[in-house]
C-alpha cells in the first residue's frame, strides 16, 4: 500500500467530529498567520527591467516599506509584455501578502484593454489593490544629434520625414502616443517596441531610433545631462520634475492623449482585509515621510498616494479610456 493510499485509509475509519474539529482551527491559525506578519521577507514583483522607471520607483520605497514592516522587501524583475508577466505571476501567488506587485497601467489596463491578446487575468477580479504610490508623465524627446532645437522644429521634421522615422515604445502609453504623434502630425512613423526604458533610451540617445515618449524618470537625468532633447511633456499642466518643460498643446500637439503613469501596489485575489489594510497604512507612511517624498520627486515621479478603494475609479476610467483608444489609433493586439 502507498503512503497516499494508507493516508486515505487511515482517514476512513476518522470520525466526521475530528474533520469538524480541524477546519474550525483554520481561522484561527489564519488569523495568527495575520497578527504576525510579515514573518519573513516580502517580494516585490516589477514587471520591467532593473533601472526602468517602475524599477527606480520599487527600490526607493523598498526600504522605508521594510523599516515599516520590519521585514526585507526583495526586487524581483520579471520583465515582459507590457508587464504581463509579473501579473500574471502575482495573480496566480498565494494570497498571504509575501508575494506583491508594483502594478502599473501597462498590464493592469492597456493590456487587458486589448494591448495584447489573450491576457490570462482580470485586472479588476485577480488581484487586490493595495494602494497608489505615484504618478509621472511622458516627454516627447528625441536623441541629441536629431536636428529640431524646439517643439515646431520637431513636428515640421516628421512631415518632412514621413515613412523614414523611428518612434521607441518601451511601454503601453509609449506605444499609443508613437501612433497618436504620427496622426497628429500627419506622418507615418515606424513604431519600434523595446522591453524596458533604458533599452529604448539607448536606442534613442545613438540615433537608432529619432523620437520617443520617455518616462519622467528615465529622462530627467538624460535631459539635464543633455543626452537627449525634450521637447513637450504630454500633459495638461507641467510637472514639478522638469518645470521649465512646455505641454503638448503649447507646441501644438494639443490632440495628443494626456496620459499619465501611475504606480501601485497589488496582491492576489483573496487577501485577508486586515492583511491588505496593514500593507495599505505603511504604503501611506512611506509616501508620507519627508525625506521619502524627495526621493520620489528626484527620481521623477510625483508622490500620490491613493488607497486601494480610491485607486479602483482611476483603473477603470483608465480602462474605458484605452478601449476608444486602442481602435481610434489602429492598433492591433499583439500577441
């Protein structure tokens, strides 16, 4: 007889009591596993390359979320599909709060939105949403050599070169404005997609490629030590990270999507709500501190904190949004 066969055996002859006995001691040991973590160290899933963006924005709060926890939080890259990935990962993870992803609008909204096909999750049923740490936004940026100085320059260049230029998606609202750049300024461009920022940004800076919407926080170094040219930021308002940087509608790409980046952090579906909870209070200290918020305005991004609740409306307006967007710029799933 197997050990799995004696094991049933064994069961047989229980009594039903003693099985009614041992479930009524899983709350209890699941509220013990709650009073007492985090236990051992906590892992952050990004779904982008080390020194991406949401890379940067995982390492700062790392370590004041573990001096809150009390516990290591790990970086765990999974780069990938828009970040598809590392969802797809978290959402399949057990959901007792040592399995976390920095989640952002590439494979929490555009994907399923119809970015990629066949999206093995439901951004709104498979995870927990945990809470919003930031925001940022997209400049409209070319390699140093490119020839426009200013924003007109620019626009005036890729008519002139329509069918012979390169735009750089290195991520989802990269990827919609490359197309939403070339119908506003009534020029073909060749969308070239890359996994992660500094891949594209590489390819920006050499020339490979002639114009991308970067990140804030890939750029902002970038810009200041004049590696490549910013020209807009794709925004309503400007932003406190670059100041001095005009918005689309000044230099006349008023058309294009104002879009932002936002950044939060989920589990799987089915966390405890006092688990979740604990998470969400030292998120909101971590972007509370001083020094913490510095750290996220030098890297680039802006300090938002959301709580899970607040951060649903803005995933599914976010959502509807990429729904029009997806066939109003011809854009195809990918798979």
């Amino acid at each position: 007889m197997s050990l799995k066969q004696s094991w049933h055996h064994l069961c047989a002859g229980l009594p039903a009591a003693v099985f009614a006995a041992s479930t009524l001691l899983s709350p209890a040991v699941n509220a013990q596993a709650q009073t007492d973590y985090p236990s051992k160290p906590i892992r952050l899933v990004i779904g982008f390359a080390a020194g991406s963006a949401t890379d940067t924005l995982g390492r700062v709060i790392a370590a004041p979320l573990a001096q809150r926890l009390g516990q290591q939080v790990i970086i765990d890259n999974r780069p990938g599909a828009y970040s598809v990935i590392a969802s797809s990962q978290v959402s399949k993870a057990a959901p007792d709060g040592y399995t976390l992803l920095l989640g952002t609008n590439s494979g929490l909204v555009a994907a399923p939105a119809g970015l990629l096909a066949n999206v093995p999750y439901d951004p709104f049923t498979d995870f927990t949403r945990i809470g919003q740490v930031a925001t940022t936004g997209f400049t409209l940026s070319s390699g140093p050599a490119l020839e426009p100085s200013t924003g007109p320059e620019l626009i005036a260049y890729l008519k002139k070169n329509s069918g012979k230029t390169f735009c750089a998606a290195a991520n989802a609202n990269g990827r919609v404005l490359c197309e939403a750049l070339g119908q506003a300024t009534q020029s073909q461009l060749t969308v070239v997609p890359y996994k992660s920022s500094p891949e594209a940004a590489t390819a920006l800076m050499s020339g490979e490629v002639q114009v991308m919407f970067v990140d804030l926080p890939s750029a902002v170094n970038r810009v200041k030590q004049k590696q490549i040219k910013a020209y807009a930021l794709m925004a309503d308002e400007a932003s406190q990270v670059l100041p001095q940087l005009p918005v689309a509608r000044d230099i006349g790409l008023g058309d294009l999507p104002s879009v932002v980046g936002w950044y939060g952090v989920f589990g799987p579906r089915g966390m405890p709500q006092p688990l979740a909870t604990k998470i969400t209070a030292a998120l909101d200290w971590v972007v509370a501190q001083p020094q913490v918020r510095q750290q996220i305005i030098a890297a680039g991004f802006e300090p938002a904190f959301l709580t899970g609740d607040a951060l649903l409306p803005r995933m599914r307006k976010n959502y509807e949004s990429w729904k029009k967007m997806l066939p109003q710029y011809n854009i195809q799933p990918e798979r």
